[in-house]
C-alpha cells in the first residue's frame, strides 16, 4: 500500500477514541459485547465511550497523561480504553495478577498520574493494596491523591457504587460528564492518519503514546535475563547476518549457545 493509498484509506482521518464513533455510525443498533447478562450495541458503546470521556476531562485527565486501567475483564475496562483515547490520554494496562511491589514499579516507571481499580473483585482486595501506595488523604474529601512511591499521581478511580475517601467513584466520573460538553469533547480530538510502513512497528521495550514521544519502560532486574545472556543478545543483534550463522557469533568474540 503506498502513500496515496493510505491518504484515501476509510480510516486516513480518524484517530484511535473516533472508532466507537465510526462502528456506531456504520452498525448502529446490531450487538457488539456481550458481558453475562449486559449486552451493548455498536451505538450504545460510543455513547458511553464518549460520557466516560468527558467524565474524566471533569475530574482533570489531561491530554498526554498516563492512566493506569487496573481492571479485570468487564465493558469498563473497553469504555476506558477508548475514552482516554478519545481524549488525548494513554492508558497503561496493568496485569490483575500484580501485587503492591509490582504496582508500585509500573506507577513509578510510567509517571501515571491516574490509578483506575477495582475495591474488591472477587477475593483479591485491589483497593487495600493501592492504598499501601495512595494513603488516603487527612481530609476524606480531597481527592488529590500525595504519594512517595509514585510521585506523579493525583487521582484514584474505583470502579464500584460504593464511595471511599480520598477517590472518585465510578458513578460519580459519569455524573461529572454533564459539565463537559460536547464542543469541549471535540476540541481534545487529535486527529491522525493510519500508520504507515515506517511508523506501525514500535521498537521492543517502548510503548507508543498518543501525542507524545515514545519512552522505553526498562523491565526490573529480576525480570530480566543474565548480564551475559544480555551482553550475547545485544552483539549478536548489532550483526546484519544471522545470530545464529558462525560468522555472527566469531564477530562477537563470542561462541553461540
């Protein structure tokens, strides 16, 4: 596909948070997520993509921000996704399996400045180990969110009806959508075209972000392989032959393994 392809591509002008919008407008009413017993059409979900989206411009994500989604499976977990999108902001996937130490490296390493969680699913207490980390302010009702650990937070977000101190709950995000209207919705639209050959790879180790330069996020040391194991990888792969051929590895100075 070459440039002029790309510039007619049906996508040339939308952005990542424009596809709810663009499904919706091309499949209206036909279902698109089923949940248990909660199911969504095309529409319904940009409708509620786009009131989550200016929920969170209500309570102060800003366009570049990083937003930690750590969710189980749920719609929220898709809602979000694209509603930080929609507004400029990256969203940082954190595994459900992670524990406070775990949490605290991702926080820190991604200068996050909104943490979204549940309280409690299932028997894991995710709201306990967040405020190991995001102590709950002297004033129950400041929401500005202070902590050593991971010095760029400001916000927590609980997805639950129930109200703790210190956070915004969830019903109360989509109540703030009233107060951002849609011309202030539109107005954080960044409008891009599809990638192209050079710019659709991201480089191993990076995260791509939306408006923002790509940063490397280095795996903690005891994620990562030995030291010689490491220094063997990254000679071989400064090699334009094979890793793997005799030449390649005689020009290490070092044998393959």
């Amino acid at each position: 596909m070459d440039r002029s392809d790309l510039d007619h591509h049906w996508a040339a002008n939308l952005t990542f948070g424009d596809l709810p919008g663009e499904a919706a407008r091309r499949f209206g009413d036909r279902e698109a997520l089923l949940f248990r017993d909660r199911r969504y059409s095309f529409r319904q979900i940009s409708q509620e993509v786009d009131r989550l989206a200016r929920g969170f411009i209500h309570i102060g994500v800003a366009p570049g921000e990083r937003v930690c989604l750590w969710l189980t499976n749920c719609p929220e977990w898709i809602f979000a996704m694209f509603a930080l999108a929609k507004i400029g902001a990256v969203h940082v996937p954190v595994n459900t399996r992670f524990r406070v130490a775990d949490l605290e490296y991702v926080l820190a390493q991604s200068e996050a400045a909104t943490l979204i969680t549940h309280d409690v699913s299932g028997p894991v207490d995710y709201l306990a180990m967040a405020r190991e980390l995001l102590p709950v302010p002297r004033d129950p009702d400041d929401r500005l969110v202070r902590s050593a650990a991971a010095p760029a937070m400001r916000r927590l977000v609980i997805k639950s009806d129930r109200r703790h101190p210190g956070a915004h709950a969830w019903p109360d995000v989509l109540d703030g959508a009233r107060h951002v209207d849609e011309a202030a919705l539109r107005a954080r639209r960044r409008p891009s075209g599809p990638p192209t050959p050079s710019s659709s790879c991201t480089p191993r180790g990076r995260r791509a972000s939306q408006g923002r330069d790509a940063r490397p996020f280095p795996a903690p040391e005891h994620a990562r392989p030995p030291r010689a194991a490491r220094h063997h990888r990254a000679a071989t792969s400064s090699s334009t032959t094979c890793p793997c051929s005799t030449s390649s590895a005689t020009s290490t100075g070092r044998s393959a393994p």
